[in-house]
C-alpha cells in the first residue's frame, strides 16, 4: 500500500520526487535507508527525467545527513545524465541544508528559512537544584570520562573542552561539504559559518540557492517533464501497526523490569 498509485501514474517521462520531511534520524521517516532507498528506485527508472529533492527538515543527525548526502553525489556519478535538485520549502537548515547541497542545483521560496551552517549539543545541569533538595549523586564508573557531560555532576573544564573540539570538527567537516557543494557559487562572509539562517531570497544573493522555484515549476520549466511520481518510501498500515505494537509490548516489559539493567553506552 505504500507505493500504491505511484508507479503506475506515469507512462512517459518523469520528473521523480524525494521527500526529506521532519528531523534526520536513525529510526525516524527522514531516516538515510528511507530517503536513500526512495533516491536509488527513483534514479533507475527508466523514465527520470530527473530528480527533485522537497526538503522541509530543520536538520537532525549529521551522520544521517552525511549518509544521504554521499549517495547522492554516487547516484549523481553512476546517471550522470539525471540531474538532482533540492526545493527547499518551509526550511532546510542544518542537516536539512547538508542535504541540499549534494543537488546539482537549490531551489527555495522567497520566505524559505535557509542556513544554520553549525553544529550544537545541548543538555541540562542539575546540580544545584540537588543540593537544594538535598539530593546526593551517586555515580559509579571504569574510565575516567565515562560520566561525560553527566547532568547530575559538576562539569569538568577538561570535558567541556573536548565536547567543543567534537563539535568544531564536525562543524569544518559541515564547511567542507557546503564549499564542495556550492563551490564558486559561495560568497562567503564571516557569518555564513556562524549557525545564523536566512531567508530564500537573501540566500540566492548569498549563493547558498540559486533561484526562487517550486517543485511544479522545475518540474515544468527545469527537468521538462511535468509528471511527477513520488518516490518516497512510505510505512503501510501493516507497518506502522506492527511498530506500535513493539512498542507497547516493550513498554509493558519494562514497566515490569525486565528490560532494565546495565547497559554499555
């Protein structure tokens, strides 16, 4: 039921459509097996014309962005005659951009929230709301740092340190991709990099898109061919019953205790 009525719709040329919806991650519908399945169908029929990517994700993981990002450039190099462009609709900010600039070409709204060139790890302290409750931490470990940025404990300047070295090269390996991506299309300024965001059109004058566009119009005026088939895997109702089900069952389980104990993590 998931792929039913996409298929069959068009007979002739195609443009094919990639959704990239909601957060990257893992186990999530913007997840790199999802959209990197739909991509790879997409690209071997025989009737794509080309490609388009509708992107409207605020970013997530830069592991599921990365994955996604390097099998477009492959499927880019093993079809070289299919061009991929991203639509950019609502936002494509952060790993939502990092996908995009794997696309031949950017396409956005005039009122598109583009950018968040940047990476961020977030978290709570709760030490001194303990000592007021008079709440005792009691955290036992092998290793040194296997308390890492533990919320529950003082933070260690040493840890803190090392946290802001994993997000900085992250954060060049982020630069890297966008530069690779935009090339001299880029004008680059000192706040591009800085996490700050944009609307489309300041992103066309920026070279982070090239042109204002909805996925319609490259359809038509772009690729040339106005059928457009969805190629976006999609749960069916089989599959979405059964992950609700896992997850009752497992949430029965450890309200019981049986799946709690030590974990590696």
């Amino acid at each position: 039921m998931g792929w039913l009525g996409k298929k069959e719709t068009a007979p002739g040329k195609l443009t094919a459509l990639v959704e990239v919806r909601g957060v990257l991650a893992a186990d999530g519908a913007a997840s790199a097996d999802n959209i990197n399945s739909g991509l790879q169908e997409a690209f071997k029929d025989k009737r794509t014309r080309g490609v388009i990517l509708r992107i409207n994700s605020p970013g997530g993981s830069p592991v599921q962005a990365g994955y996604i990002n390097d099998e477009i450039r492959r499927l880019r190099a093993k079809y070289p005659a299919i061009p991929v462009y991203a639509v950019i609709e609502d936002i494509g900010a952060s790993g939502g951009y990092y996908v995009a600039v794997a696309a031949d070409r950017i396409y956005v709204n005039k009122a598109s929230i583009i950018g968040s060139i940047g990476v961020l790890m977030d978290g709570f302290g709760f030490t001194g709301t303990m000592e007021k409750l008079g709440i005792e931490r009691r955290l036992l470990a092998a290793g040194e740092n296997k308390g890492f940025l533990d919320p529950f404990s003082p933070i260690l300047e040493s840890q803190k340190e090392y946290a802001q070295q994993l997000l900085d090269q992250i954060h060049q390996q982020f630069i890297g991709v966008v530069r690779q991506g935009r090339g001299k299309r880029l004008k680059e300024t000192p706040e591009m990099f800085s996490g700050l965001l944009w609307v489309g059109q300041k992103s066309i004058d920026l070279g982070l898109a090239d042109g204002l566009g909805s996925v319609e119009y490259v359809a038509r005026e772009v690729i040339k061919a106005e059928d457009i088939v969805d190629f976006t895997p999609r749960e069916n109702v089989a599959e979405r019953l059964a992950k609700r089900l896992g997850a009752g069952v497992a949430e029965g389980l450890a309200r019981f205790g049986i799946l709690q104990g030590m974990t590696l993590r």
